[in-house]
C-alpha cells in the first residue's frame, strides 16, 4: 500500500480504520497477524465455525453465498465480522481471485478491542448493516 508497512500504519490506510488514533491502530495491530493466501484458495468457508476477521492488504478475493457470487473485494476491505462479532458460523465463502495478503485477527479478545475502541464498534455495526440491507426483506 504506502511505505509504512507496520501493521498499524497498514490498518491506518484502510479506509475503515483511517480515522482510529495511533493508540488505537497500535492496540488494533498487536491482534493481527500478516499472512498471505494462495490465488484460489478457500479463506473462509459457508457455514465454518471459526471466528477470525480479515482485513485484506493486497490481492482480490470474491464472496460466495449459496454458492452464488455476492461481491468482490480487493484492498483495504474486510470480511469475517459477522461471525467474530455474533459468535456465528460463517455466512459465506470468501475465495482468493489472486495472491492476498491479509491481517487477521488473533481470537479470543479481537471482538472485545474492537466493541471497546471509541467509534469502531459503530463502524463494523453500520457496515453489516450495509452488507446485510440489500438481503433483507
């Protein structure tokens, strides 16, 4: 992304954590591990019953629901909140459309940092609810 490859000034250029404090980014970054995602690879599949949230550095990934595709993603978005956040099984399969590099969470305690940092929790809340709205009904 930019030269600051620390974990924190990497989550500082996701558009979704631009506007955490250092304090915050460095408390953030110390729950995540940088790995990376073989071009075809499953990083989560539907109905799995895992916790971990990711937040994609580089690379495309596309989101199958039913086994029909729901969107793509590519730098800077995340996926697993729904299952970190509500303690449920996955709601979708998530499948690397090129070599991703990621930063995912280090269960147990991620959810907690996230409810705990001023405004995020908020974050994550309205954009599930984005996620989810175009579904409902």
């Amino acid at each position: 992304m930019a030269e600051d490859n620390s974990k924190a000034g990497l989550l500082k250029q996701v558009p979704f954590f631009s506007e955490c404090s250092p304090t915050e980014l460095d408390a953030l970054s110390g729950r995540l591990t940088a790995v990376e995602i073989a071009d075809g690879a499953d990083v989560v599949r539907e109905g799995d019953d895992t916790r971990e949230f990711y937040v994609i550095i580089s690379g495309t990934a596309d989101v199958f629901r039913d086994g029909a595709l729901v969107r793509s993603l590519g730098p800077g978005d995340f996926f697993g909140e729904i299952a970190s956040l509500f303690r449920a099984r996955r709601t979708a399969t998530v499948t690397a459309t090129s070599p991703l590099q990621l930063l995912v969470s280090e269960e147990p305690g991620f959810c907690e940092l996230i409810q705990g940092t001023q405004g995020l929790h908020r974050k994550v809340i309205d954009a599930l609810a984005r996620r989810l709205a175009p579904t409902s009904l």
